[in-house]
C-alpha cells in the first residue's frame, strides 16, 4: 500500500452574508497530495517555482489576487512537479438553512467531518499535514480538533496528522494556490473577474473535486464517506422511497402533503450529507416547516399528519427517543420496531386490564373486547 501525504489548506471563510462585496460563498478545502518517495522532489520544485515569483516571500494566492495571468503562469510552471489535488467544495448557501451551521464551531466541525471521512476513504494510509499557526480561524479548529481526538486510530484508520507553520512548508503554500485557484470557479465574489477558470488548467492534476452538498440527483450511496458503515440494500430501499415521493408531490396542492416534501427534503438533506448527529428531533423538524414553510405544527400533529401519513404511504422512516432519520442500516430498522414496541405493548397491557376490571366488577356481564368493531384488533387483544 502506498503512502501518501496530504498537504490541506482552505479558501473562504465563516459568515453567510452572501449581499455584501467581498462575502464567501463557497469554503473550500483543497489537499495537495504526494506520494512519500516524491516528497522531496515536489519540495525542490516548488521551491525553484518560488524563488522565482515570489523571491523571498512566501507562496500566497491572496498575493496574487485577481492577477490571472500571472496565477495562470505559476500554474503552468507547477504542472509538471509529482503531485495530485483532492478538493472539497461547500456551497454555503445550500447549507444557510442549518440553523446549527450559523455558529462558527459547529459549521467547522460540519467541515472538519466532511474532509476527514473523504481523505480517509479515498487513501487508506495517509498523512494529513496542515497550517496550524496563521491568521486562519479554520486550520486552528482543524488541529484542535484532531489533538483533542482520543481515537484517531479507530476513527480514521492508518492516518496520521501532523501541522506546520505555512511560511516553513513550501507544499502547503501549493495547497494555498490550488484552494484560491479553485474557488475562483465556484466562489461568486469572483465572477467579475476575467478568466477565473482555472480548473481545465489543473485538470489532469485533480483527482476529486467533490462538491457539497450532496443533491439527490448527485447522490450515490456507494460513493459515499459512510459507505462502509451503511447496509447499502436498505439504504438504497429507504433513499428510493424518500427520493420517489418527494420527486412525485413537490408541486402537490394538499397543504399536508407539502409539509411532508419538506421534511423528507431536510432529513434526505441530512442523509446524504454525512451529518454528526444519528436522528433528528420532533422539535427541530417542527421549527422547520414553521421557518420554511410557514406551518404551525405541535408535536402530536406532526407525528399523526406527517411521520405517520408518510409511513402510511410506505415510507419509512425510522424512529427512536431522540427524533427521526431515513434508515440506512439494519439496527436502525430495529430502533423503529423496538421504539414502537415500548408504546404498543404498554398500551396492549393496559387495555387488557381495564378488560379485566370491568369483568370482574360487571361479574363477566360486560367484556369491553365484543364492542370493539375491527375483528384483527379483537383477536389480537385476545391473544
């Protein structure tokens, strides 16, 4: 197995005023990736590259701002050096409507995941290496988060993670170029620019660029970080169902209905998108068709006008104490089912008793069972 390095820098920042000049909204995350017996080759080069147009100074792609012929001319100059690029590309704007991503540490951790679980799966044995010192409020999460990290090993497998200060590492300068030179595609705070395309430039250097996040018509479960955690039959099962029925009735005219697309959209959303949190909650989904979709919905009417009637028509969604989630694997099937049992079987018990206290307190005139008029639910009381 190959050993590889990933030298990981970032472009945009935190903040979702998209309005103002000069606003983010894309982040994005570029590794520049180097096999191990290359490392010192990449390193003369990158080096000649910047003694050249930079002399002493360090590799900047803010340095080189809207100067495209220049950034063009660096790339080109780098092209032929042993190195490949991984990137992750956030559309901010798809992901405004998280409320918990408004706060700052809980969008990086949002990112942080989504790096970590792609660079794991892409490259089994790996070592991360980042900008720990610096101006940028990003990588100092990205090394708090994995020193503060007690099980690296089971988490992320053979990788190791190590940072360094930029200004002493040419290779995660490159990766400071790449991340600028990418988020000049995506980002719209550069759509004025001329030639900010620098992506058919890079092309045969890009291994990925994977962009979040993930919409259903993008959306491969197979392709997927969490891949290996999932049951993939079931997965693909619940995601058809969920993917069918909001495809069938975005433009329905039943009010119910609609506040059903929406909630299937938000827990698809959370599907695909490798969220940290395993269910989501009554209280969340319902303060959600209030933002979203303007609908005041207390706890009881929505499990009876949404996550039933949706169960009802054959999706299924699977349930615990702490919310709801589109099932991707077989234990969490075994939720809903052990979930549902813990209100079924006390409520069984209980009619069973008040059957019986009547009985005895009508001496037997009176079996509250005869009146009820389903036969099925009869003769399963009875049994």
């Amino acid at each position: 197995m190959k050993e590889v390095y990933a030298f990981t820098d970032e472009s945009g920042a935190f903040g979702w005023n998209f309005d103002v000049e000069g606003g983010f909204t894309h982040f994005i995350i570029a590794s520049i990736i180097v096999e191990k017996n290359d490392l010192d080759l990449l390193n003369e080069g990158i080096e000649a590259v910047r003694s050249k147009y930079f002399k002493n100074a360090e590799i900047k792609s803010s340095k080189i701002g809207s100067n495209s012929e220049l950034r063009r001319q660096l790339i080109t100059d780098l092209l032929p050096l042993p190195f490949n690029v991984f990137a992750i590309v956030i559309d901010k704007r798809k992901v405004a409507h998280m409320k918990g991503l408004r706060y700052k540490q809980s969008f990086y951790k949002f990112t942080n995941n989504i790096i970590h679980k792609e660079i794991r799966k892409a490259f089994p044995k790996v070592t991360v290496i980042a900008d720990e010192i610096g101006g940028s409020e990003y990588m100092k999460s990205f090394s708090s988060y994995f020193r503060n990290k007690s099980d690296q090993s089971d988490l992320f497998g053979e990788a190791d993670f190590s940072f360094r200060k930029s200004h002493k590492d040419v290779t995660i300068q490159l990766a400071d170029i790449i991340a600028g030179s990418i988020a000049r595609k995506y980002d719209e705070r550069y759509n004025t620019e001329a030639e900010t395309d620098f992506i058919p430039l890079l092309n045969e250097k890009i291994i990925r660029i994977q962009i979040y996040p993930y919409t259903f018509e993008n959306y491969k479960i197979e392709e997927s970080p969490l891949a290996t955690e999932y049951d993939l039959d079931i997965a693909n099962l619940c995601l058809k169902q969920v993917v069918e029925f909001i495809q069938s009735n975005r433009d329905s005219d039943d009010f119910d209905t609609l506040a059903q697309v929406n909630v299937l959209d938000y827990l698809l959303f959370r599907f695909m998108n490798n969220d940290l949190r395993r269910y989501i909650s009554t209280k969340e989904l319902t303060n959600l068709l209030e933002d979203s979709a303007h609908v005041g919905m207390n706890m009881q009417a929505f499990r009876t006008r949404i996550i039933a009637s949706l169960r009802d028509k054959g999706i299924i969604i699977a349930s615990s104490p702490s919310g709801y989630k589109i099932p991707s694997k077989e234990s969490e099937l075994s939720d809903f089912i052990n979930h549902g049992t813990s209100i079924i079987i006390p409520m069984i018990s209980r009619l069973k008793k008040c059957r019986e206290l009547v009985k005895l307190g009508t001496n037997n005139k009176v079996d509250l069972f005869d009146k009820i008029d389903n036969k099925a639910l009869r003769e399963m009381l009875e049994n």
